[in-house]
C-alpha cells in the first residue's frame, strides 16, 4: 500500500530511490533545494547529464540518475511561476507530481522523496502549493493501487511542517496511512545542516577574534547543533556545527562571517569574524558581539523566525543611520 508522510529533513539527507528536484525549464543548476540536489549528486555529472537533455516544460519532469547522491535517480519537474493563479499554475503544478510518480513507477522505485515545488522563490503560495502537491499524489494513490510508493515530503520549517499536516489531514481519507513527522526535540548529539548543504566560502584569512559574553545551556547548544539551511538563495543566515563549533555563513554570499567556539554552559565563548570588507562591513569588536548576541537570541528559539529576525536587523540598521527614530 502507498503511503504519504511529511518530515523536517533535508532532501539530500533521505535514503530513497529518487528524489525530485524543483527545477527550471532549462534543466541548470540554481540554488536552495536545487542547489543542494547538485552539490549532493556531483555538480558536473548532473549538470551535463541535465544538458543532454536539454529543456523540460513547465507542469513536465524527467529522470537522470542520482550519481553521487544517496537516491539511485533524480527526477527534475518544472514548476509553475506564480502570476496570481490565472495562467494555468494549479494545473501545471498538479501535473509536475503526477508525472514525477509516473517516472518514478516506471522506473520501479519504491520510495520518492518531494520538495514544496514552486513555493520558494517562485511564489506559489504555500497553502495552494501543499493543496495540489498533497491533491496529486492522493489522487495517483487511488488511480493506481499497486504503485506501492512511499512519498515523502521534504520541509525545512515547522510553519510549512503544520500547514502540510493540516492540508494532507483534510484531502486523504481514513483508509489512507499517513504519517506526519515533527522535528525531534534536540539532543546532545543532533545534527541537521551540514557544510556540503549551501555553497560556501570558508573564512578568509583577513579576521579578528573577540570574546563572546552570553550563557550558552546545553539546550541552546543543542538547538544550534540542528543547524539552519534556508529554503532559499536570500539574505538569510545557513548555520551547522561540527562538534561545539558554529559556522555561520550569509545565504545570499556564502561567505563565512562567524565563528563560535561554543562553550556549553559557560559564558564565555570565542568568536572568529571576518573583516574582508569585500565580504563584511563591520570593523568593531563591540558592535559585532551586540549583532551576534541579537543573532543568537533568534537562533536558539526551537522555531526559528529568520523574518523577524531581519526585520530587527533592519530596524536597527535604520536607526543607526539616523533614517528612523
């Protein structure tokens, strides 16, 4: 029996048969999901076994294997833009899940893993994107009972998390096994994000250290130790540890701006930053640990709200340049 089920995972992480990639029409590398699927399968295998295919339509999808990735195959489906849902967008998005299960049939995979196609930078919005993406698969479910396939949908946030279980709840009927995964509480030895996740630049040999004043419990470690990896190429903060060390690098850039040597419940902690001012403006020790405590107030809530998290450093940009009170 097919069954649907929601998880807080990066895609590249899962151990399936295929993994669908939220491509573009002209089958190149981007970035967020799409560029992790790259950088997890082999940039220049995928990228040239995509470019003898050369073009896939909007609302189509096709198949390449998965070379260095865990999947054995990667399904690449092009998404609608959202032009307010006027110009064929649900039926286009509909269509990329039905035909990625087809190919996934066909090729006899078992398990197929999906990203929230067309809701991240192509503005699908997110209730009408889960409604079709959850929609098509039941119906697919229905239209053919000896498919056997686990469909796994892949979130990064726990607002896209709960908005899919609320839709998945209210389209599959009784008789359908779903499963709905929360993120797991933090422990000690947790670990979501990692380097190869986002495309980075290390730090460069133009930095300073200073001395990080704030307590850090095990809980806050534990939380930060999950790391952050952001749906999309904007200007928010990709974060992952190895062991009780923080990397934290800008999205939009890659570069590597922090540091943190974290020393659980301690108050004292180092801090590497980056003063290549190609690469980061600020030259003060001071206003860097006030940035960074700001940061990490956002950082350790187990439900990270990079929004706000912007909007105050934006506000406190403005006010800092006299522009607002």
């Amino acid at each position: 029996m097919s069954t649907i089920r929601i998880q807080k995972i990066g895609i590249t992480d899962l151990d399936v048969d295929v993994i669908v990639n939220a491509a573009n029409s002209g089958l190149q590398a981007g970035g967020g999901v799409c560029g992790a699927i790259f950088r997890s399968a082999g940039y220049h295998e995928l990228q040239d076994a995509c470019d003898k295919i050369g073009h896939c339509d909007t609302g189509k999808a096709v198949i390449t294997p998965g070379f260095k990735s865990k999947a054995k195959y990667i399904i690449h489906a092009v998404g609608p833009i959202w032009n307010g849902g006027a110009s064929g967008e649900p039926q286009m998005l509909y269509s990329c899940y039905r035909e990625s299960l087809r190919l996934a049939a066909k090729s006899n995979c078992r398990t197929i893993a999906f990203p929230l196609i067309s809701s991240g930078i192509y503005g699908y919005p997110k209730d009408g994107a889960w409604r079709k993406a959850i929609q098509s698969c039941h119906d697919f479910i229905h239209q053919n009972p000896d498919a056997d396939l686990e469909i796994i949908f892949t979130v990064l946030d726990d607002d896209t998390l709960q908005l899919g279980r609320k839709t998945l709840h209210e389209i599959a009927p009784e008789d359908e096994y779903v499963i709905v995964l929360e993120r797991p509480e933090p422990t000690e030895k947790t670990v979501m994000a990692k380097k190869t996740d986002w495309q980075t630049s290390d730090m460069p040999d133009q930095h300073d250290t200073f001395t990080l004043h704030r307590e850090l419990s095990e809980k806050d470690v534990a939380v930060l130790r999950m790391g952050n990896i952001p749906q999309e190429m904007e200007d928010k903060w990709f974060w992952y540890c190895e062991g009780n060390t923080l990397y934290a690098h800008r999205s939009w850039t890659g570069f590597c701006i922090y540091v943190i040597q974290m020393n659980p419940g301690r108050s004292e902690h180092q801090v590497t930053v980056n003063r290549y001012p190609e690469q980061y403006g600020c030259t003060d020790n001071a206003e860097d640990e006030k940035k960074l405590n700001m940061l990490l107030n956002w950082w350790t809530k187990p439900k990270y709200d990079y929004y706000h998290e912007w909007l105050e450093e934006t506000v406190a940009t403005l006010k800092k340049s006299g522009q607002i009170q």
